[in-house]
C-alpha cells in the first residue's frame, strides 16, 4: 500500500512538472477573429437550399486577403526603355516600363509615365519646355500592393527642332452607362496650325489596333471597341491604342495613346472577398414604348471559370412620392433570370419590364442578387430598369444660347428627323463633317455688333424651322431641345 501511494505521488509529482514545463514554454493560444461583417446593403431574405451542383464542389476556399501597405514591399523598376533617342518637336516618342514586386504580388502594379497613366505611354516634348530655367524632371511611377510607390528617372533624350508634316492625335472616351466600351477618335493636326487642317493629305483609312489583340478597319476617323473581354486577373489592365491613318501614299500617319483601366471584379475579390456579377445593358438608356412599357435587355456574366448559383432575388421600387419606407419583395431567381445558374462566358440573357401605366408613381426597380460560387466565395450583383425622363420641350429645357450650337442642334433634328437629339447625335455627326458647311459659314460672318447698352444685336435665323415631326409648336426661338436631356446612368 505504501509503495502504491508513494508511486501515486510520484505520478502526479510529474504531472505538475510537465505541466508547468508546458506552461511555461508555450505560447497562449490565440483565438480567431470573428468573420467581418456582411457587406452594408438591403436585408434580403433567408436564403434557400443551394441548387444541386452539375460537379462536385470543392472544399471552400477562405477569401482573398485584403492588400496592407504595411506588409507590402515597394516594387521594383526592371528598365525604362525609351523608343526614340532623338525626336521632333511635338513627335511620339513611347516609354515603355517593366516591373516587379519582391512579395511576388505583381497583380496590383500600375504605371504612371511622366504624368499619364499606363504601362507603354506615348510621350510628346515642346522645345519651350525644354528650353526652361528649371525643366521638370520626367520620371516614372510604379505603384504595388497596398499602393507603395518606386519612382525612376525616363532616360534623357533629344527633342529636335525640326517639322513633321502631320500629327495624329488619338482621343478616348468611355461610352455613357457603359463600364467598358470606349469610343475612339483620331484627329490629324498640321504641326504649324492649331487648327485640324491636313492639307494636301487625304485620308483614306484608319487601321486600328486596341492593344488586346482586336484590331478593326473604318474608312472614318472614329471607332468603338469594347474592352469587356479582357482578363480580371489583375486590379489594372494596360492598353497599347494604336492607328494608322492611310492616304493616297503607302506611308501612313501613326497615332497612340495609352489606356490603364481598372477591373472591378479582381478589386471586389481581392478587397472584399466578392465574386461580382457584371451586366451590360441593351438598349444603354431606357426607352419608352408605345404602350408605356419599359423594356430593358439584361446580361449577367462573372469572371469564374465555373458556374455560380443566384439562391435570393429581391426587387426595390422606387416611388416618385413614397409615403412609407421601400420594402425589399423577394422573388424567385429563377423567374427573373430564367435560371439559377450563371455559367461562365457570356453568362445569361433575359428582360425585365416596367409598366410605367400600371404603376405611375413607380420611377425605377432595382434587382439584388445573391449566390455562392462553386467554391463557397459570395456572389453578389444588381441592376435597375427605371422611366425615362420626360422629353425635352421648350418649356423643361433651358435655352440655347450659343448660335452655332443652335443651328447645329436644328440640322441634327432635320438629318435624323428627330424631334429632339442627345449629346451623342450632336459627337456623332460632328465627327462625321456633318456640320463642316455650317461651320465654315459661321467662321466667314461677321461677329454680331453690339447695341448702345452693351448687348449684341439678334441674330437673325438663317433658316426656317425643319416642317414635319422636327418641327416645334411655336416659331424657332432660344428654346430649342436641349441635346444634353439624355437619361442619367444607372
């Protein structure tokens, strides 16, 4: 019995000790961190069993770890290549940047050359710059995770003071309700006029090249490209625009300009842990039908290279004058999109309606979606249809009062046989020349004298109203339709 209990004594004498060893040498243990919160936004209702998956999913990955500038190293600049040692006054001269990241985290890298954003950007000296007391110093930007920065000096070159015939200047613009379609234009500028005149060249082509492999061919100095296919695998992508303006020689006038664009679905994975549904909207702006329907075409598509399941749907109606607050409506995902399963391409396509009759106080109704991708990531999207504005009369619209800009609006009315015309009509046929006779002939008359008390004296119109459905009620005055009444982007 004595020994039993001395070797009892023993046995717990030891316990202690490695107890206390183990307590001593061991850190505590940490407890994780609660998950965040969800994203701020409507409550929508409970979701339902998730759809039965055509595969097998995977274990659920965990999300992306958001960038911290504490735990990112700046990058590093590889070479800055300069395309040109010596150039003219006034001539392209691309700068090209390469670069990296030490953490392996070269997703995040963005450019800024000398100013302009973009990896490969076109740069343009003046000799009145370079002749300054104190020149500014060109240099690069590379921006990594977290937003750390490394700065480098362009290597120096000439600029020369000798003529280039012509300058191609290209000029970029995103597409209104739109978030990747962008109009591009081209304009060749003599380099001793500031005016767009080219002289004896006459152009014949444009051989465009967007700088993701698509290129196009217009016989006008114009084009639209949609840059919705590119990859999202990175928070920017770079674009290399590039034409080449023919004439009646072999020799063609060479335009570039840069685009950095962000990719919103990489930045909501990345920062967020989001997979975002996109959407591109047919027709652009909403449009009224002859029975009072709004009908809106919209498709959804993901980046994932699996399916995504939509397990809630909830619409929100706005009202002109609510008398109590919005109430999300839940609805069947599948009688909205037609499915509950997005798959990877181009998506789905289907309608959605607004009866702006049935419902006259009803402006718009916004749909929330929510899913899981294959992997257990969130998925997340929205989109609206709403009624259009009304349209322009004399008495909404605010007047015109610049003469040519008037006389433009009235040609655009009478080409398009319109009764009103958008800012759009107005770009388009401008860079069609539609308005080049107008023009001319308001550069050759003289400026309007002013009167006694300061005020100029009335034009008078150079022509009369356009007859037929251009035609407004009243005589042509300053109240014309103003061609800034397009629908406000959703």
């Amino acid at each position: 019995m004595k020994r039993r209990a001395g070797a009892a004594t023993l046995g717990v004498l030891g316990v202690a000790v490695l107890v206390a060893w183990l307590w001593g040498d061991t850190p505590a243990v940490v407890p994780e961190p609660p998950p965040p919160p969800s994203k701020p936004g409507p409550r929508l209702s409970e979701p339902g069993p998730a759809p039965a998956s055509p595969m097998p999913a995977p274990e659920p990955e965990l999300s992306p770890e958001p960038p911290s500038a504490e735990a990112s190293a700046a990058p590093i600049i590889d070479e800055v290549i300069v395309e040109k040692s010596e150039v003219c006054e006034g001539e392209e001269n691309l700068i090209t940047v390469r670069a990296h990241t030490p953490d392996g985290k070269d997703e995040f890298l963005h450019y800024m050359v000398d100013g302009k954003q973009g990896q490969q950007v076109p740069l343009r000296s003046f000799l009145e710059d370079e002749n300054e007391s104190e020149p500014r110093p060109r240099e690069v930007r590379v921006f990594g995770r977290g937003n750390t920065v490394t700065v480098a000096p362009i290597p120096p070159f000439v600029v020369k003071k000798c003529r280039l015939p012509l300058v191609a200047w290209v000029n970029t613009r995103l597409r209104a309700n739109t978030w990747s379609e962008f109009e591009l234009e081209v304009k060749l500028i003599e380099k001793t006029s500031s005016e767009s005149m080219v002289g004896d060249f006459e152009p014949r082509s444009y051989e465009w090249s967007f700088g993701d492999g698509e290129t196009a061919i217009t016989q006008v100095p114009y084009v639209t490209h949609n840059y919705e296919g590119r990859k999202q695998d990175s928070q920017f992508s770079n674009f290399l625009v590039q034409v080449k303006v023919y004439g009646v020689t072999d020799e063609p006038v060479v335009g570039r300009t840069s685009l950095q664009l962000v990719n919103p679905a990489f930045e909501d994975l990345a920062y967020k842990g989001v997979v975002t549904l996109m959407l591109q909207l047919t027709p652009r702006f909403p449009e009224l039908g002859d029975d009072g329907v709004v009908r809106q075409k919209v498709r959804l598509f993901h980046n994932r290279d699996r399916p995504v399941f939509i397990h809630n749907a909830v619409v929100f109606k706005h009202r002109t004058a609510p008398t109590e607050p919005v109430a999300p409506k839940p609805m069947d995902p599948s009688s909205l999109l037609g499915t509950s399963v997005i798959p990877p391409g181009r998506g789905v396509e289907f309608e959605v309606r607004l009866d702006t009759r049935a419902e006259q106080d009803v402006f718009s109704e916004e749909y929330s979606l929510e899913g899981k991708d294959s992997q257990g990531l969130p998925v997340r999207g929205a989109f609206s249809v709403m009624r259009p504005p009304p349209k322009p009369t004399k008495e909404n619209s605010n007047p015109v009062v610049d003469p040519l800009f008037k006389e433009k609006i009235l040609a655009a009315r009478k080409i398009l046989n319109r009764p009103y015309v958008t800012d759009e009509d107005i770009w388009r046929l401008q860079r069609e020349g539609r308005f080049a006779e107008l023009e001319a002939r308001f550069r050759a008359e003289p400026a309007p004298q002013p009167l006694a008390d300061g005020h100029e004296a009335p034009k008078a119109p150079t022509e009369p109203p356009p007859p037929g459905p251009t035609s407004t009620p009243d005589t042509v005055d300053d109240r014309t339709a103003e061609p800034s009444n397009k629908p406000p982007s959703r």
